[in-house]
C-alpha cells in the first residue's frame, strides 16, 4: 500500500533540505504573492533554481543567488504547501548516487509512466525521474492545498488558467490536477489523510 513520504510536520524535515524553488511560474496569476512560503519552501518566480539548507546534489542546478532574483520575506500561504518536486535527470542511478553524496537515500523506487524514478524526502518530496534530458533540470512542482480540488480549479479556470480535470492520482485516495501552458509543470494534489 502506498503511504506518504513526506514529514507531517515541519519539525521533521531532515537535513539537507530544499529551502527555496524557483520556477518560471507566475505566482501572482494563481493569487499567490510573488514569493511565498509553502509549508517549509519559499516559491519564488524565475528562471530555474533552488536553495538547500546545507549543501545541495551536485547537479548543476544554479542557487537562486546566481540568477538575477532577489529573494524577499515569503508571505506564508496557509492551506497550501509544496508535494514534491520533479526532477529530470538522463541516468537515475548516477543521481541516486549524487544524492546519497549528501546523505540521502531513496525512499522508494518504482516506474513512473514507464520511466525509473526514485524519491527522496528532502522537506518535500523531490521525485527524480530518468527521462532523455542532456542534463538534470528541475521540471516542475505538486502543490498540495486543504481546499476541495473542484472548487480550486473552477477558480482558476474564471481567471483564464488551463486546467485539467479533476482526477484520481497515483496516490490511492487522492486527486489531482494539472495547469497546462505554463512554462514549468504544475499540478495541484490533495491532501494525504493517511498522515
């Protein structure tokens, strides 16, 4: 049976952890802030980048330090929080190995729509998918909200937002669904009540 592998409380996030995102995702479009802190991320708009706590893999990934974004207070979002992250990689066992360099191991492993994939608890979830990338690169997030899913979409699609329907997730018991036309992946998942 599948459970969470995310840490119900904040206090439990192991360390290293991811600190900080950056996508090119326009946060204010979805009535976020533009920086804004998603359980223990801060989501900041820009070209890809992320933060850890102490070091990061070595993944050629840029901090957000080197990108041209200033990173503000977060205003905290209550209700809404960061699932997990995806990252591409070209091979999964050599970023297996990258992330046990900083004292991670895999959680689980299985096949994601028919790709090797391995996930980590690093605050959120980051699932690393093995994909035909030249290089590793962040593709996107699962956000996960409190509020009913239906509700959420029907909101943003009366801003104008493509959304996917409603549906059942990987997750047994949980449902999701996808923004489409944006510039890095994003989905909104409910909550896992097992936790």
């Amino acid at each position: 049976m599948y459970t969470s592998l995310l840490p119900p409380k904040a206090d439990l996030i192991p360390a290293p952890h991811l600190t900080t995102l950056q996508l090119p995702l326009p946060w204010e479009t979805f009535g976020f802030p533009s920086q804004w802190l998603g359980r223990s991320v801060h989501l900041v708009t820009g070209d890809p980048a992320w933060d850890w706590s102490d070091v990061a893999p070595a993944f050629g990934i840029p901090a957000t330090e080197d990108t041209d974004t200033t990173l503000e207070e977060p205003t905290h979002v209550q209700g809404w929080a960061v699932d997990h992250i995806v990252l591409l990689v070209p091979a999964l066992d050599e970023a297996v190995a990258v992330f046990a360099e900083i004292g991670l191991d895999p959680r689980l492993r299985m096949q994601v729509r028919d790709r090797p994939a391995a996930f980590f608890r690093a605050g959120p979830l980051v699932e690393v998918v093995e994909s035909p990338v030249r290089n590793p690169a962040i593709y996107g997030v699962t956000l996960v909200c409190d509020e009913p899913l239906e509700g959420v979409a029907l909101r943003w699609r009366s801003m104008g937002l493509n959304i996917s329907t409603v549906h059942s997730a990987i997750q047994p018991g949980r449902r999701i669904f996808t923004v489409h036309d944006t510039e890095a992946g994003l989905a909104v998942l409910s909550p896992d009540r097992a936790l």
